[in-house]
C-alpha cells in the first residue's frame, strides 16, 4: 500500500514538474553558436575588429537568443586553419566567420561547411568571386579597398597643395611606399590607388622605393631604414597601407634621432588606436578609418540572422551576399570624433 501510494506521489510529481517545464520552455531560446577564425592574433586591426564582434554579438543576447563564440587565431597557417575550421564544426558551431589565411584558397573550408550546411562568412581578406560562387551561403564582410586608397591620396593632396611637403623645393614629391602582404587586395589596389589619386589631383611624384611589409609595424621599422640608409632626407612622403607600418616607419625615424624638421610626412590607414594616437599627437598627418564597429556590427546582425534564419531579408547585400562598409578621412581637425567610438 504504502508503496502504491508512493508510486502515485511520484508519477504525479514527474507529471506536475514535466507541465511546469512544458510552460516556461513556451520560448526555449534560439541558439547562435558562432566559429570564428582569422589568420593572425599579431595583426593589430584584426584583434581591434575581433573585440568590436565579441562585444557586439554581447549586445545581442535576450531571453529568447542565446549566442556563444568561439575565436581561433591560425599564425598564418592555412593548414592550422583549415582544422580549426573542423574543430569549430565539430563543437556545433551553426554559423563560421572565416578570415582566410590564403584569400587565394578557401575551397577547402567551403566544402567543409557545405557538407554540414553551415553559412560561412568570410571577413576582411576577400576571396575571389569565383570561390564566393562556389556555394550560395558564403558571404563577405569588408570595406571598398579602391577608397582607401583614394581618401589617403586626397589627404596627402591637401597637405601638398599646402607646401608643406616638398622641403627640396624641385616641384615634385619624393615619395616611398610601406605595402601590406604581396597577395592581399587592400595593399595592392591602396597602392595603387593612392597614387592614381595624387597624379589626378596634379601632384607631380617621383617614386624613390615599394617595399612590402606585411602589415607589421617591426618589419616597416626594418625597411624603412634600409630605405632612409639610401636616401637620407630626400624622403618626403611615406604613405604606409596601414597604420601599423606607418608607425613603423616613425619608430626608424626615432632611433636615428631625425629631427621635426627633417622628417617626411606619414599616412597611414585603419585608424587603430595607435594609429589615432599619432593622429592626434601629429605623427601622422592623417589615416583612413576602417570602420571596425560598423564590419563588426554587419557581421554580428549577418551572424544571428543565418544562426536563426530570422532577419536576413532586412539585410542590405551588394551583388546579393557583399556587405561593403565606408572608409572615412581621419585628421588632427575629426580625429577626436573617431577616439569617442573606441
Ligand atoms: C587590412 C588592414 C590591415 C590588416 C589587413 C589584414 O584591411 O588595413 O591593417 O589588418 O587588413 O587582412
Ligand atoms: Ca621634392
């Protein structure tokens, strides 16, 4: 009897608390399990970009949306990327945002992803549009590399046509160029663009070198006193394809004690917060914003709208899968605008 009784109690107890569950999961919440990987932790807009997402994906949770992330940084690896990219999926991951080692090479981690049916989004290295047709749920998040280009050739422009620039006096700019990595679409068309830019606005230029330094502040050091070694103070120009190298070049400047006067002019692009810094302080003459909160923010709102297929069509593609943000022109006059957002 008593255990009749006993049983009864019970089975009405699992009845009651399975009810009780039943009413509270009415709206068990969505789950947003995000994978990132990106190609390098020593990039400084990379880690700067990287925290924005994390922050904004925060922002993003309720009651009713869980959303997890996961980062992995490959040390420019393709191969360590391309495990991550298994473990990422293999840990349940339903949405990966990828920054390819290799932007010459995603097929790989495509495929991956295809055959678990996980939307991929590549960020900040842009593959070629051939992979981006390889499979309809790839995306990509960036910014226009042609205008960074163009605004740091309009900037430098305005400093030239100031006469500030041409300490020789000969009517032209002796100029010198700090390159990103050899393959990556922002160094090659920001090179090219800024010089394009500054011969249209009717700069005479006269190139004394190129030299590439992947992105990194210590190898622009390296080379940029190589090149101060062959030219001595017939520079007048740096223009860096990031900030990072732009302050490079001030740090080789630095050691051999040049003075104010007999230093060049240096541009750089990002807007990092070192790169802000020396804006401010007048290091740089001006940088280009890479606008890491609105990269982020598209990623963050792309990332739960596949992770929830909810909200992708209040999303505002180009050629149906490329989120594109602004560059902006940073100088000593909007700089502190830029340093309210960090
Ligand atoms: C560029 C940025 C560089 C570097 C590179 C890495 O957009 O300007 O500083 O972060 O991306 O892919
Ligand atoms: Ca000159």
């Amino acid at each position: 009897m008593r255990k009749t009784l006993c049983m009864i109690f019970l089975c009405g107890f699992a009845a009651w608390s399975l009810c009780a569950c039943g009413e509270t999961s009415g709206n068990t919440p969505e789950k947003v399990q995000v994978g990132v990987t990106y190609y390098n932790q020593t990039d400084t807009f990379l880690r700067e970009l990287i925290d924005c997402y994390k922050n904004d994906l925060e922002s993003r949770k309720t009651e009713d949306l869980e959303v997890t992330v996961m980062v992995r940084e490959a040390a420019g690896s393709e191969k360590t990327q391309n495990e991550q990219v298994e473990e990422l999926i293999d840990a349940g991951c339903n949405v990966l945002c990828v920054n390819l080692v290799d932007r010459a090479d995603p097929s790989e981690i495509i495929d991956m992803a295809r055959e678990r049916d996980i939307p991929l989004i590549f960020f900040n290295r842009e593959p070629v549009a051939e992979d981006m047709m390889q499979w309809d749920k790839t995306y990509y998040v960036g910014a226009v590399a042609r205008q960074s280009g163009e605004l740091q050739g309009e900037m430098a422009a305005e400093v030239i046509k100031e006469g500030k620039v041409d300490k020789n006096g000969d009517g032209k700019i002796q100029y010198v160029i700090l390159e990103g990595e050899a393959d990556h679409q922002d160094a090659i068309i920001r090179t090219e663009s800024v010089v394009n830019t500054l011969k249209e606005n009717g700069i005479a230029l006269e190139k004394l070198s190129y030299q590439i330094a992947n992105w990194n502040r210590a190898q622009a050091q390296n080379r940029m006193q190589q090149m101060i070694r062959q030219f001595h103070d017939e520079i007048e120009l740096v223009l860096a394809n990031n900030d990072d190298m732009a302050a490079g070049a001030i740090d080789a400047y630095d050691e051999l004690n040049y003075t104010e006067e007999s230093r060049p002019v240096f541009f750089g692009v990002d807007g990092t917060s070192v790169g802000l810094q020396a804006v401010r302080d007048g290091d740089f003459a001006g940088t280009v914003y890479n606008d890491k909160e609105g990269q982020a923010s598209a990623m963050a709102e792309l990332s739960v709208a596949l992770g929830t297929g909810e909200g992708l069509e209040d999303i505002a593609f180009e050629n149906d899968r490329y989120i594109y943000l602004p560059y902006l022109k940073v100088t000593g006059d909007n700089v502190e605008e830029f340093m309210d957002r960090q």
